[in-house]
C-alpha cells in the first residue's frame, strides 16, 4: 500500500494478535475525507482510537506468560487488551490535523507487550 492519509475505519493489525480491528478517529474533529474523519497522530489510545485484536500471543505479556506457566507444549494465547502510551509515528509532519501530523498508512505504533501496530487499508473507499 502506497503512502496515503488514514482515515475513522482504516483497519489495523498487531504483529501479535490474531484479527484486524478497526481504527477509530477522533469523533470531534471536523477535518474529512469523502466524509470520513481523518486521523492524526494523537489518536492512539486503546479502545478508543485502537481495538483489540482477538488474541495475544506475546510471550511479554503477563497473561499469556500466566496462563501458560507450567505447561509444556501447546501454547494458550490470552484476549488482547492493547497497552499502547505513545502516538503514532511517521506522520505526515507538513499536514497537521487539528494541531497534530495526519496519520498516513505507513504510520506504526507499539504496544507495551512489543506488539507492531500497522495499518492494512487506510479507510478511504
């Protein structure tokens, strides 16, 4: 996917989940694309700008560490609960939304159990 503006529905995946989930941009902002909500670089907060993503298979995270401690052999993953603290990175620093760099589909995050956020479709149609 070439660099493009992501916009409210893009989809996202993390490198240690098992589904795609559905970016959300910030509901207030006024700025759109084909009447879609753009993003922007702030808009990286769990459960409201970024959804779980089934389940987690990272071997960092303390319920997938707790749920499989003891066993040998098949691996449990345990239900994503995204902990991501900081915005996205590789904005579009010369176009700002609201204040902030436009988020752009080549845009990462991580989360806090070393998880890669990326975008998969940016949203427009």
């Amino acid at each position: 996917m070439k660099d493009s503006y992501v916009v409210d529905g893009a989809f996202l995946q993390c490198s240690c989940g098992n589904q795609k989930g559905e970016f959300k941009a910030e509901k207030e902002r006024a700025i759109h694309i084909n009447h879609k909500i753009q993003g922007n670089i702030q808009d990286y907060k769990p459960y409201t700008h970024i959804p779980s993503f089934g389940l987690c298979n990272s071997r960092l995270n303390p319920d997938v560490i707790a749920a499989n401690r003891g066993r040998h052999g098949q691996w449990i993953s345990q239900p994503c609960r995204p902990v991501v603290t900081m915005k996205w990175m590789q904005g579009k620093e010369n176009v700002h939304i609201d204040g902030h760099p436009a988020l752009l589909s080549c845009s990462k995050n991580s989360c806090m159990w070393c998880g890669q956020i990326t975008f998969i479709e940016d949203g427009q149609e």
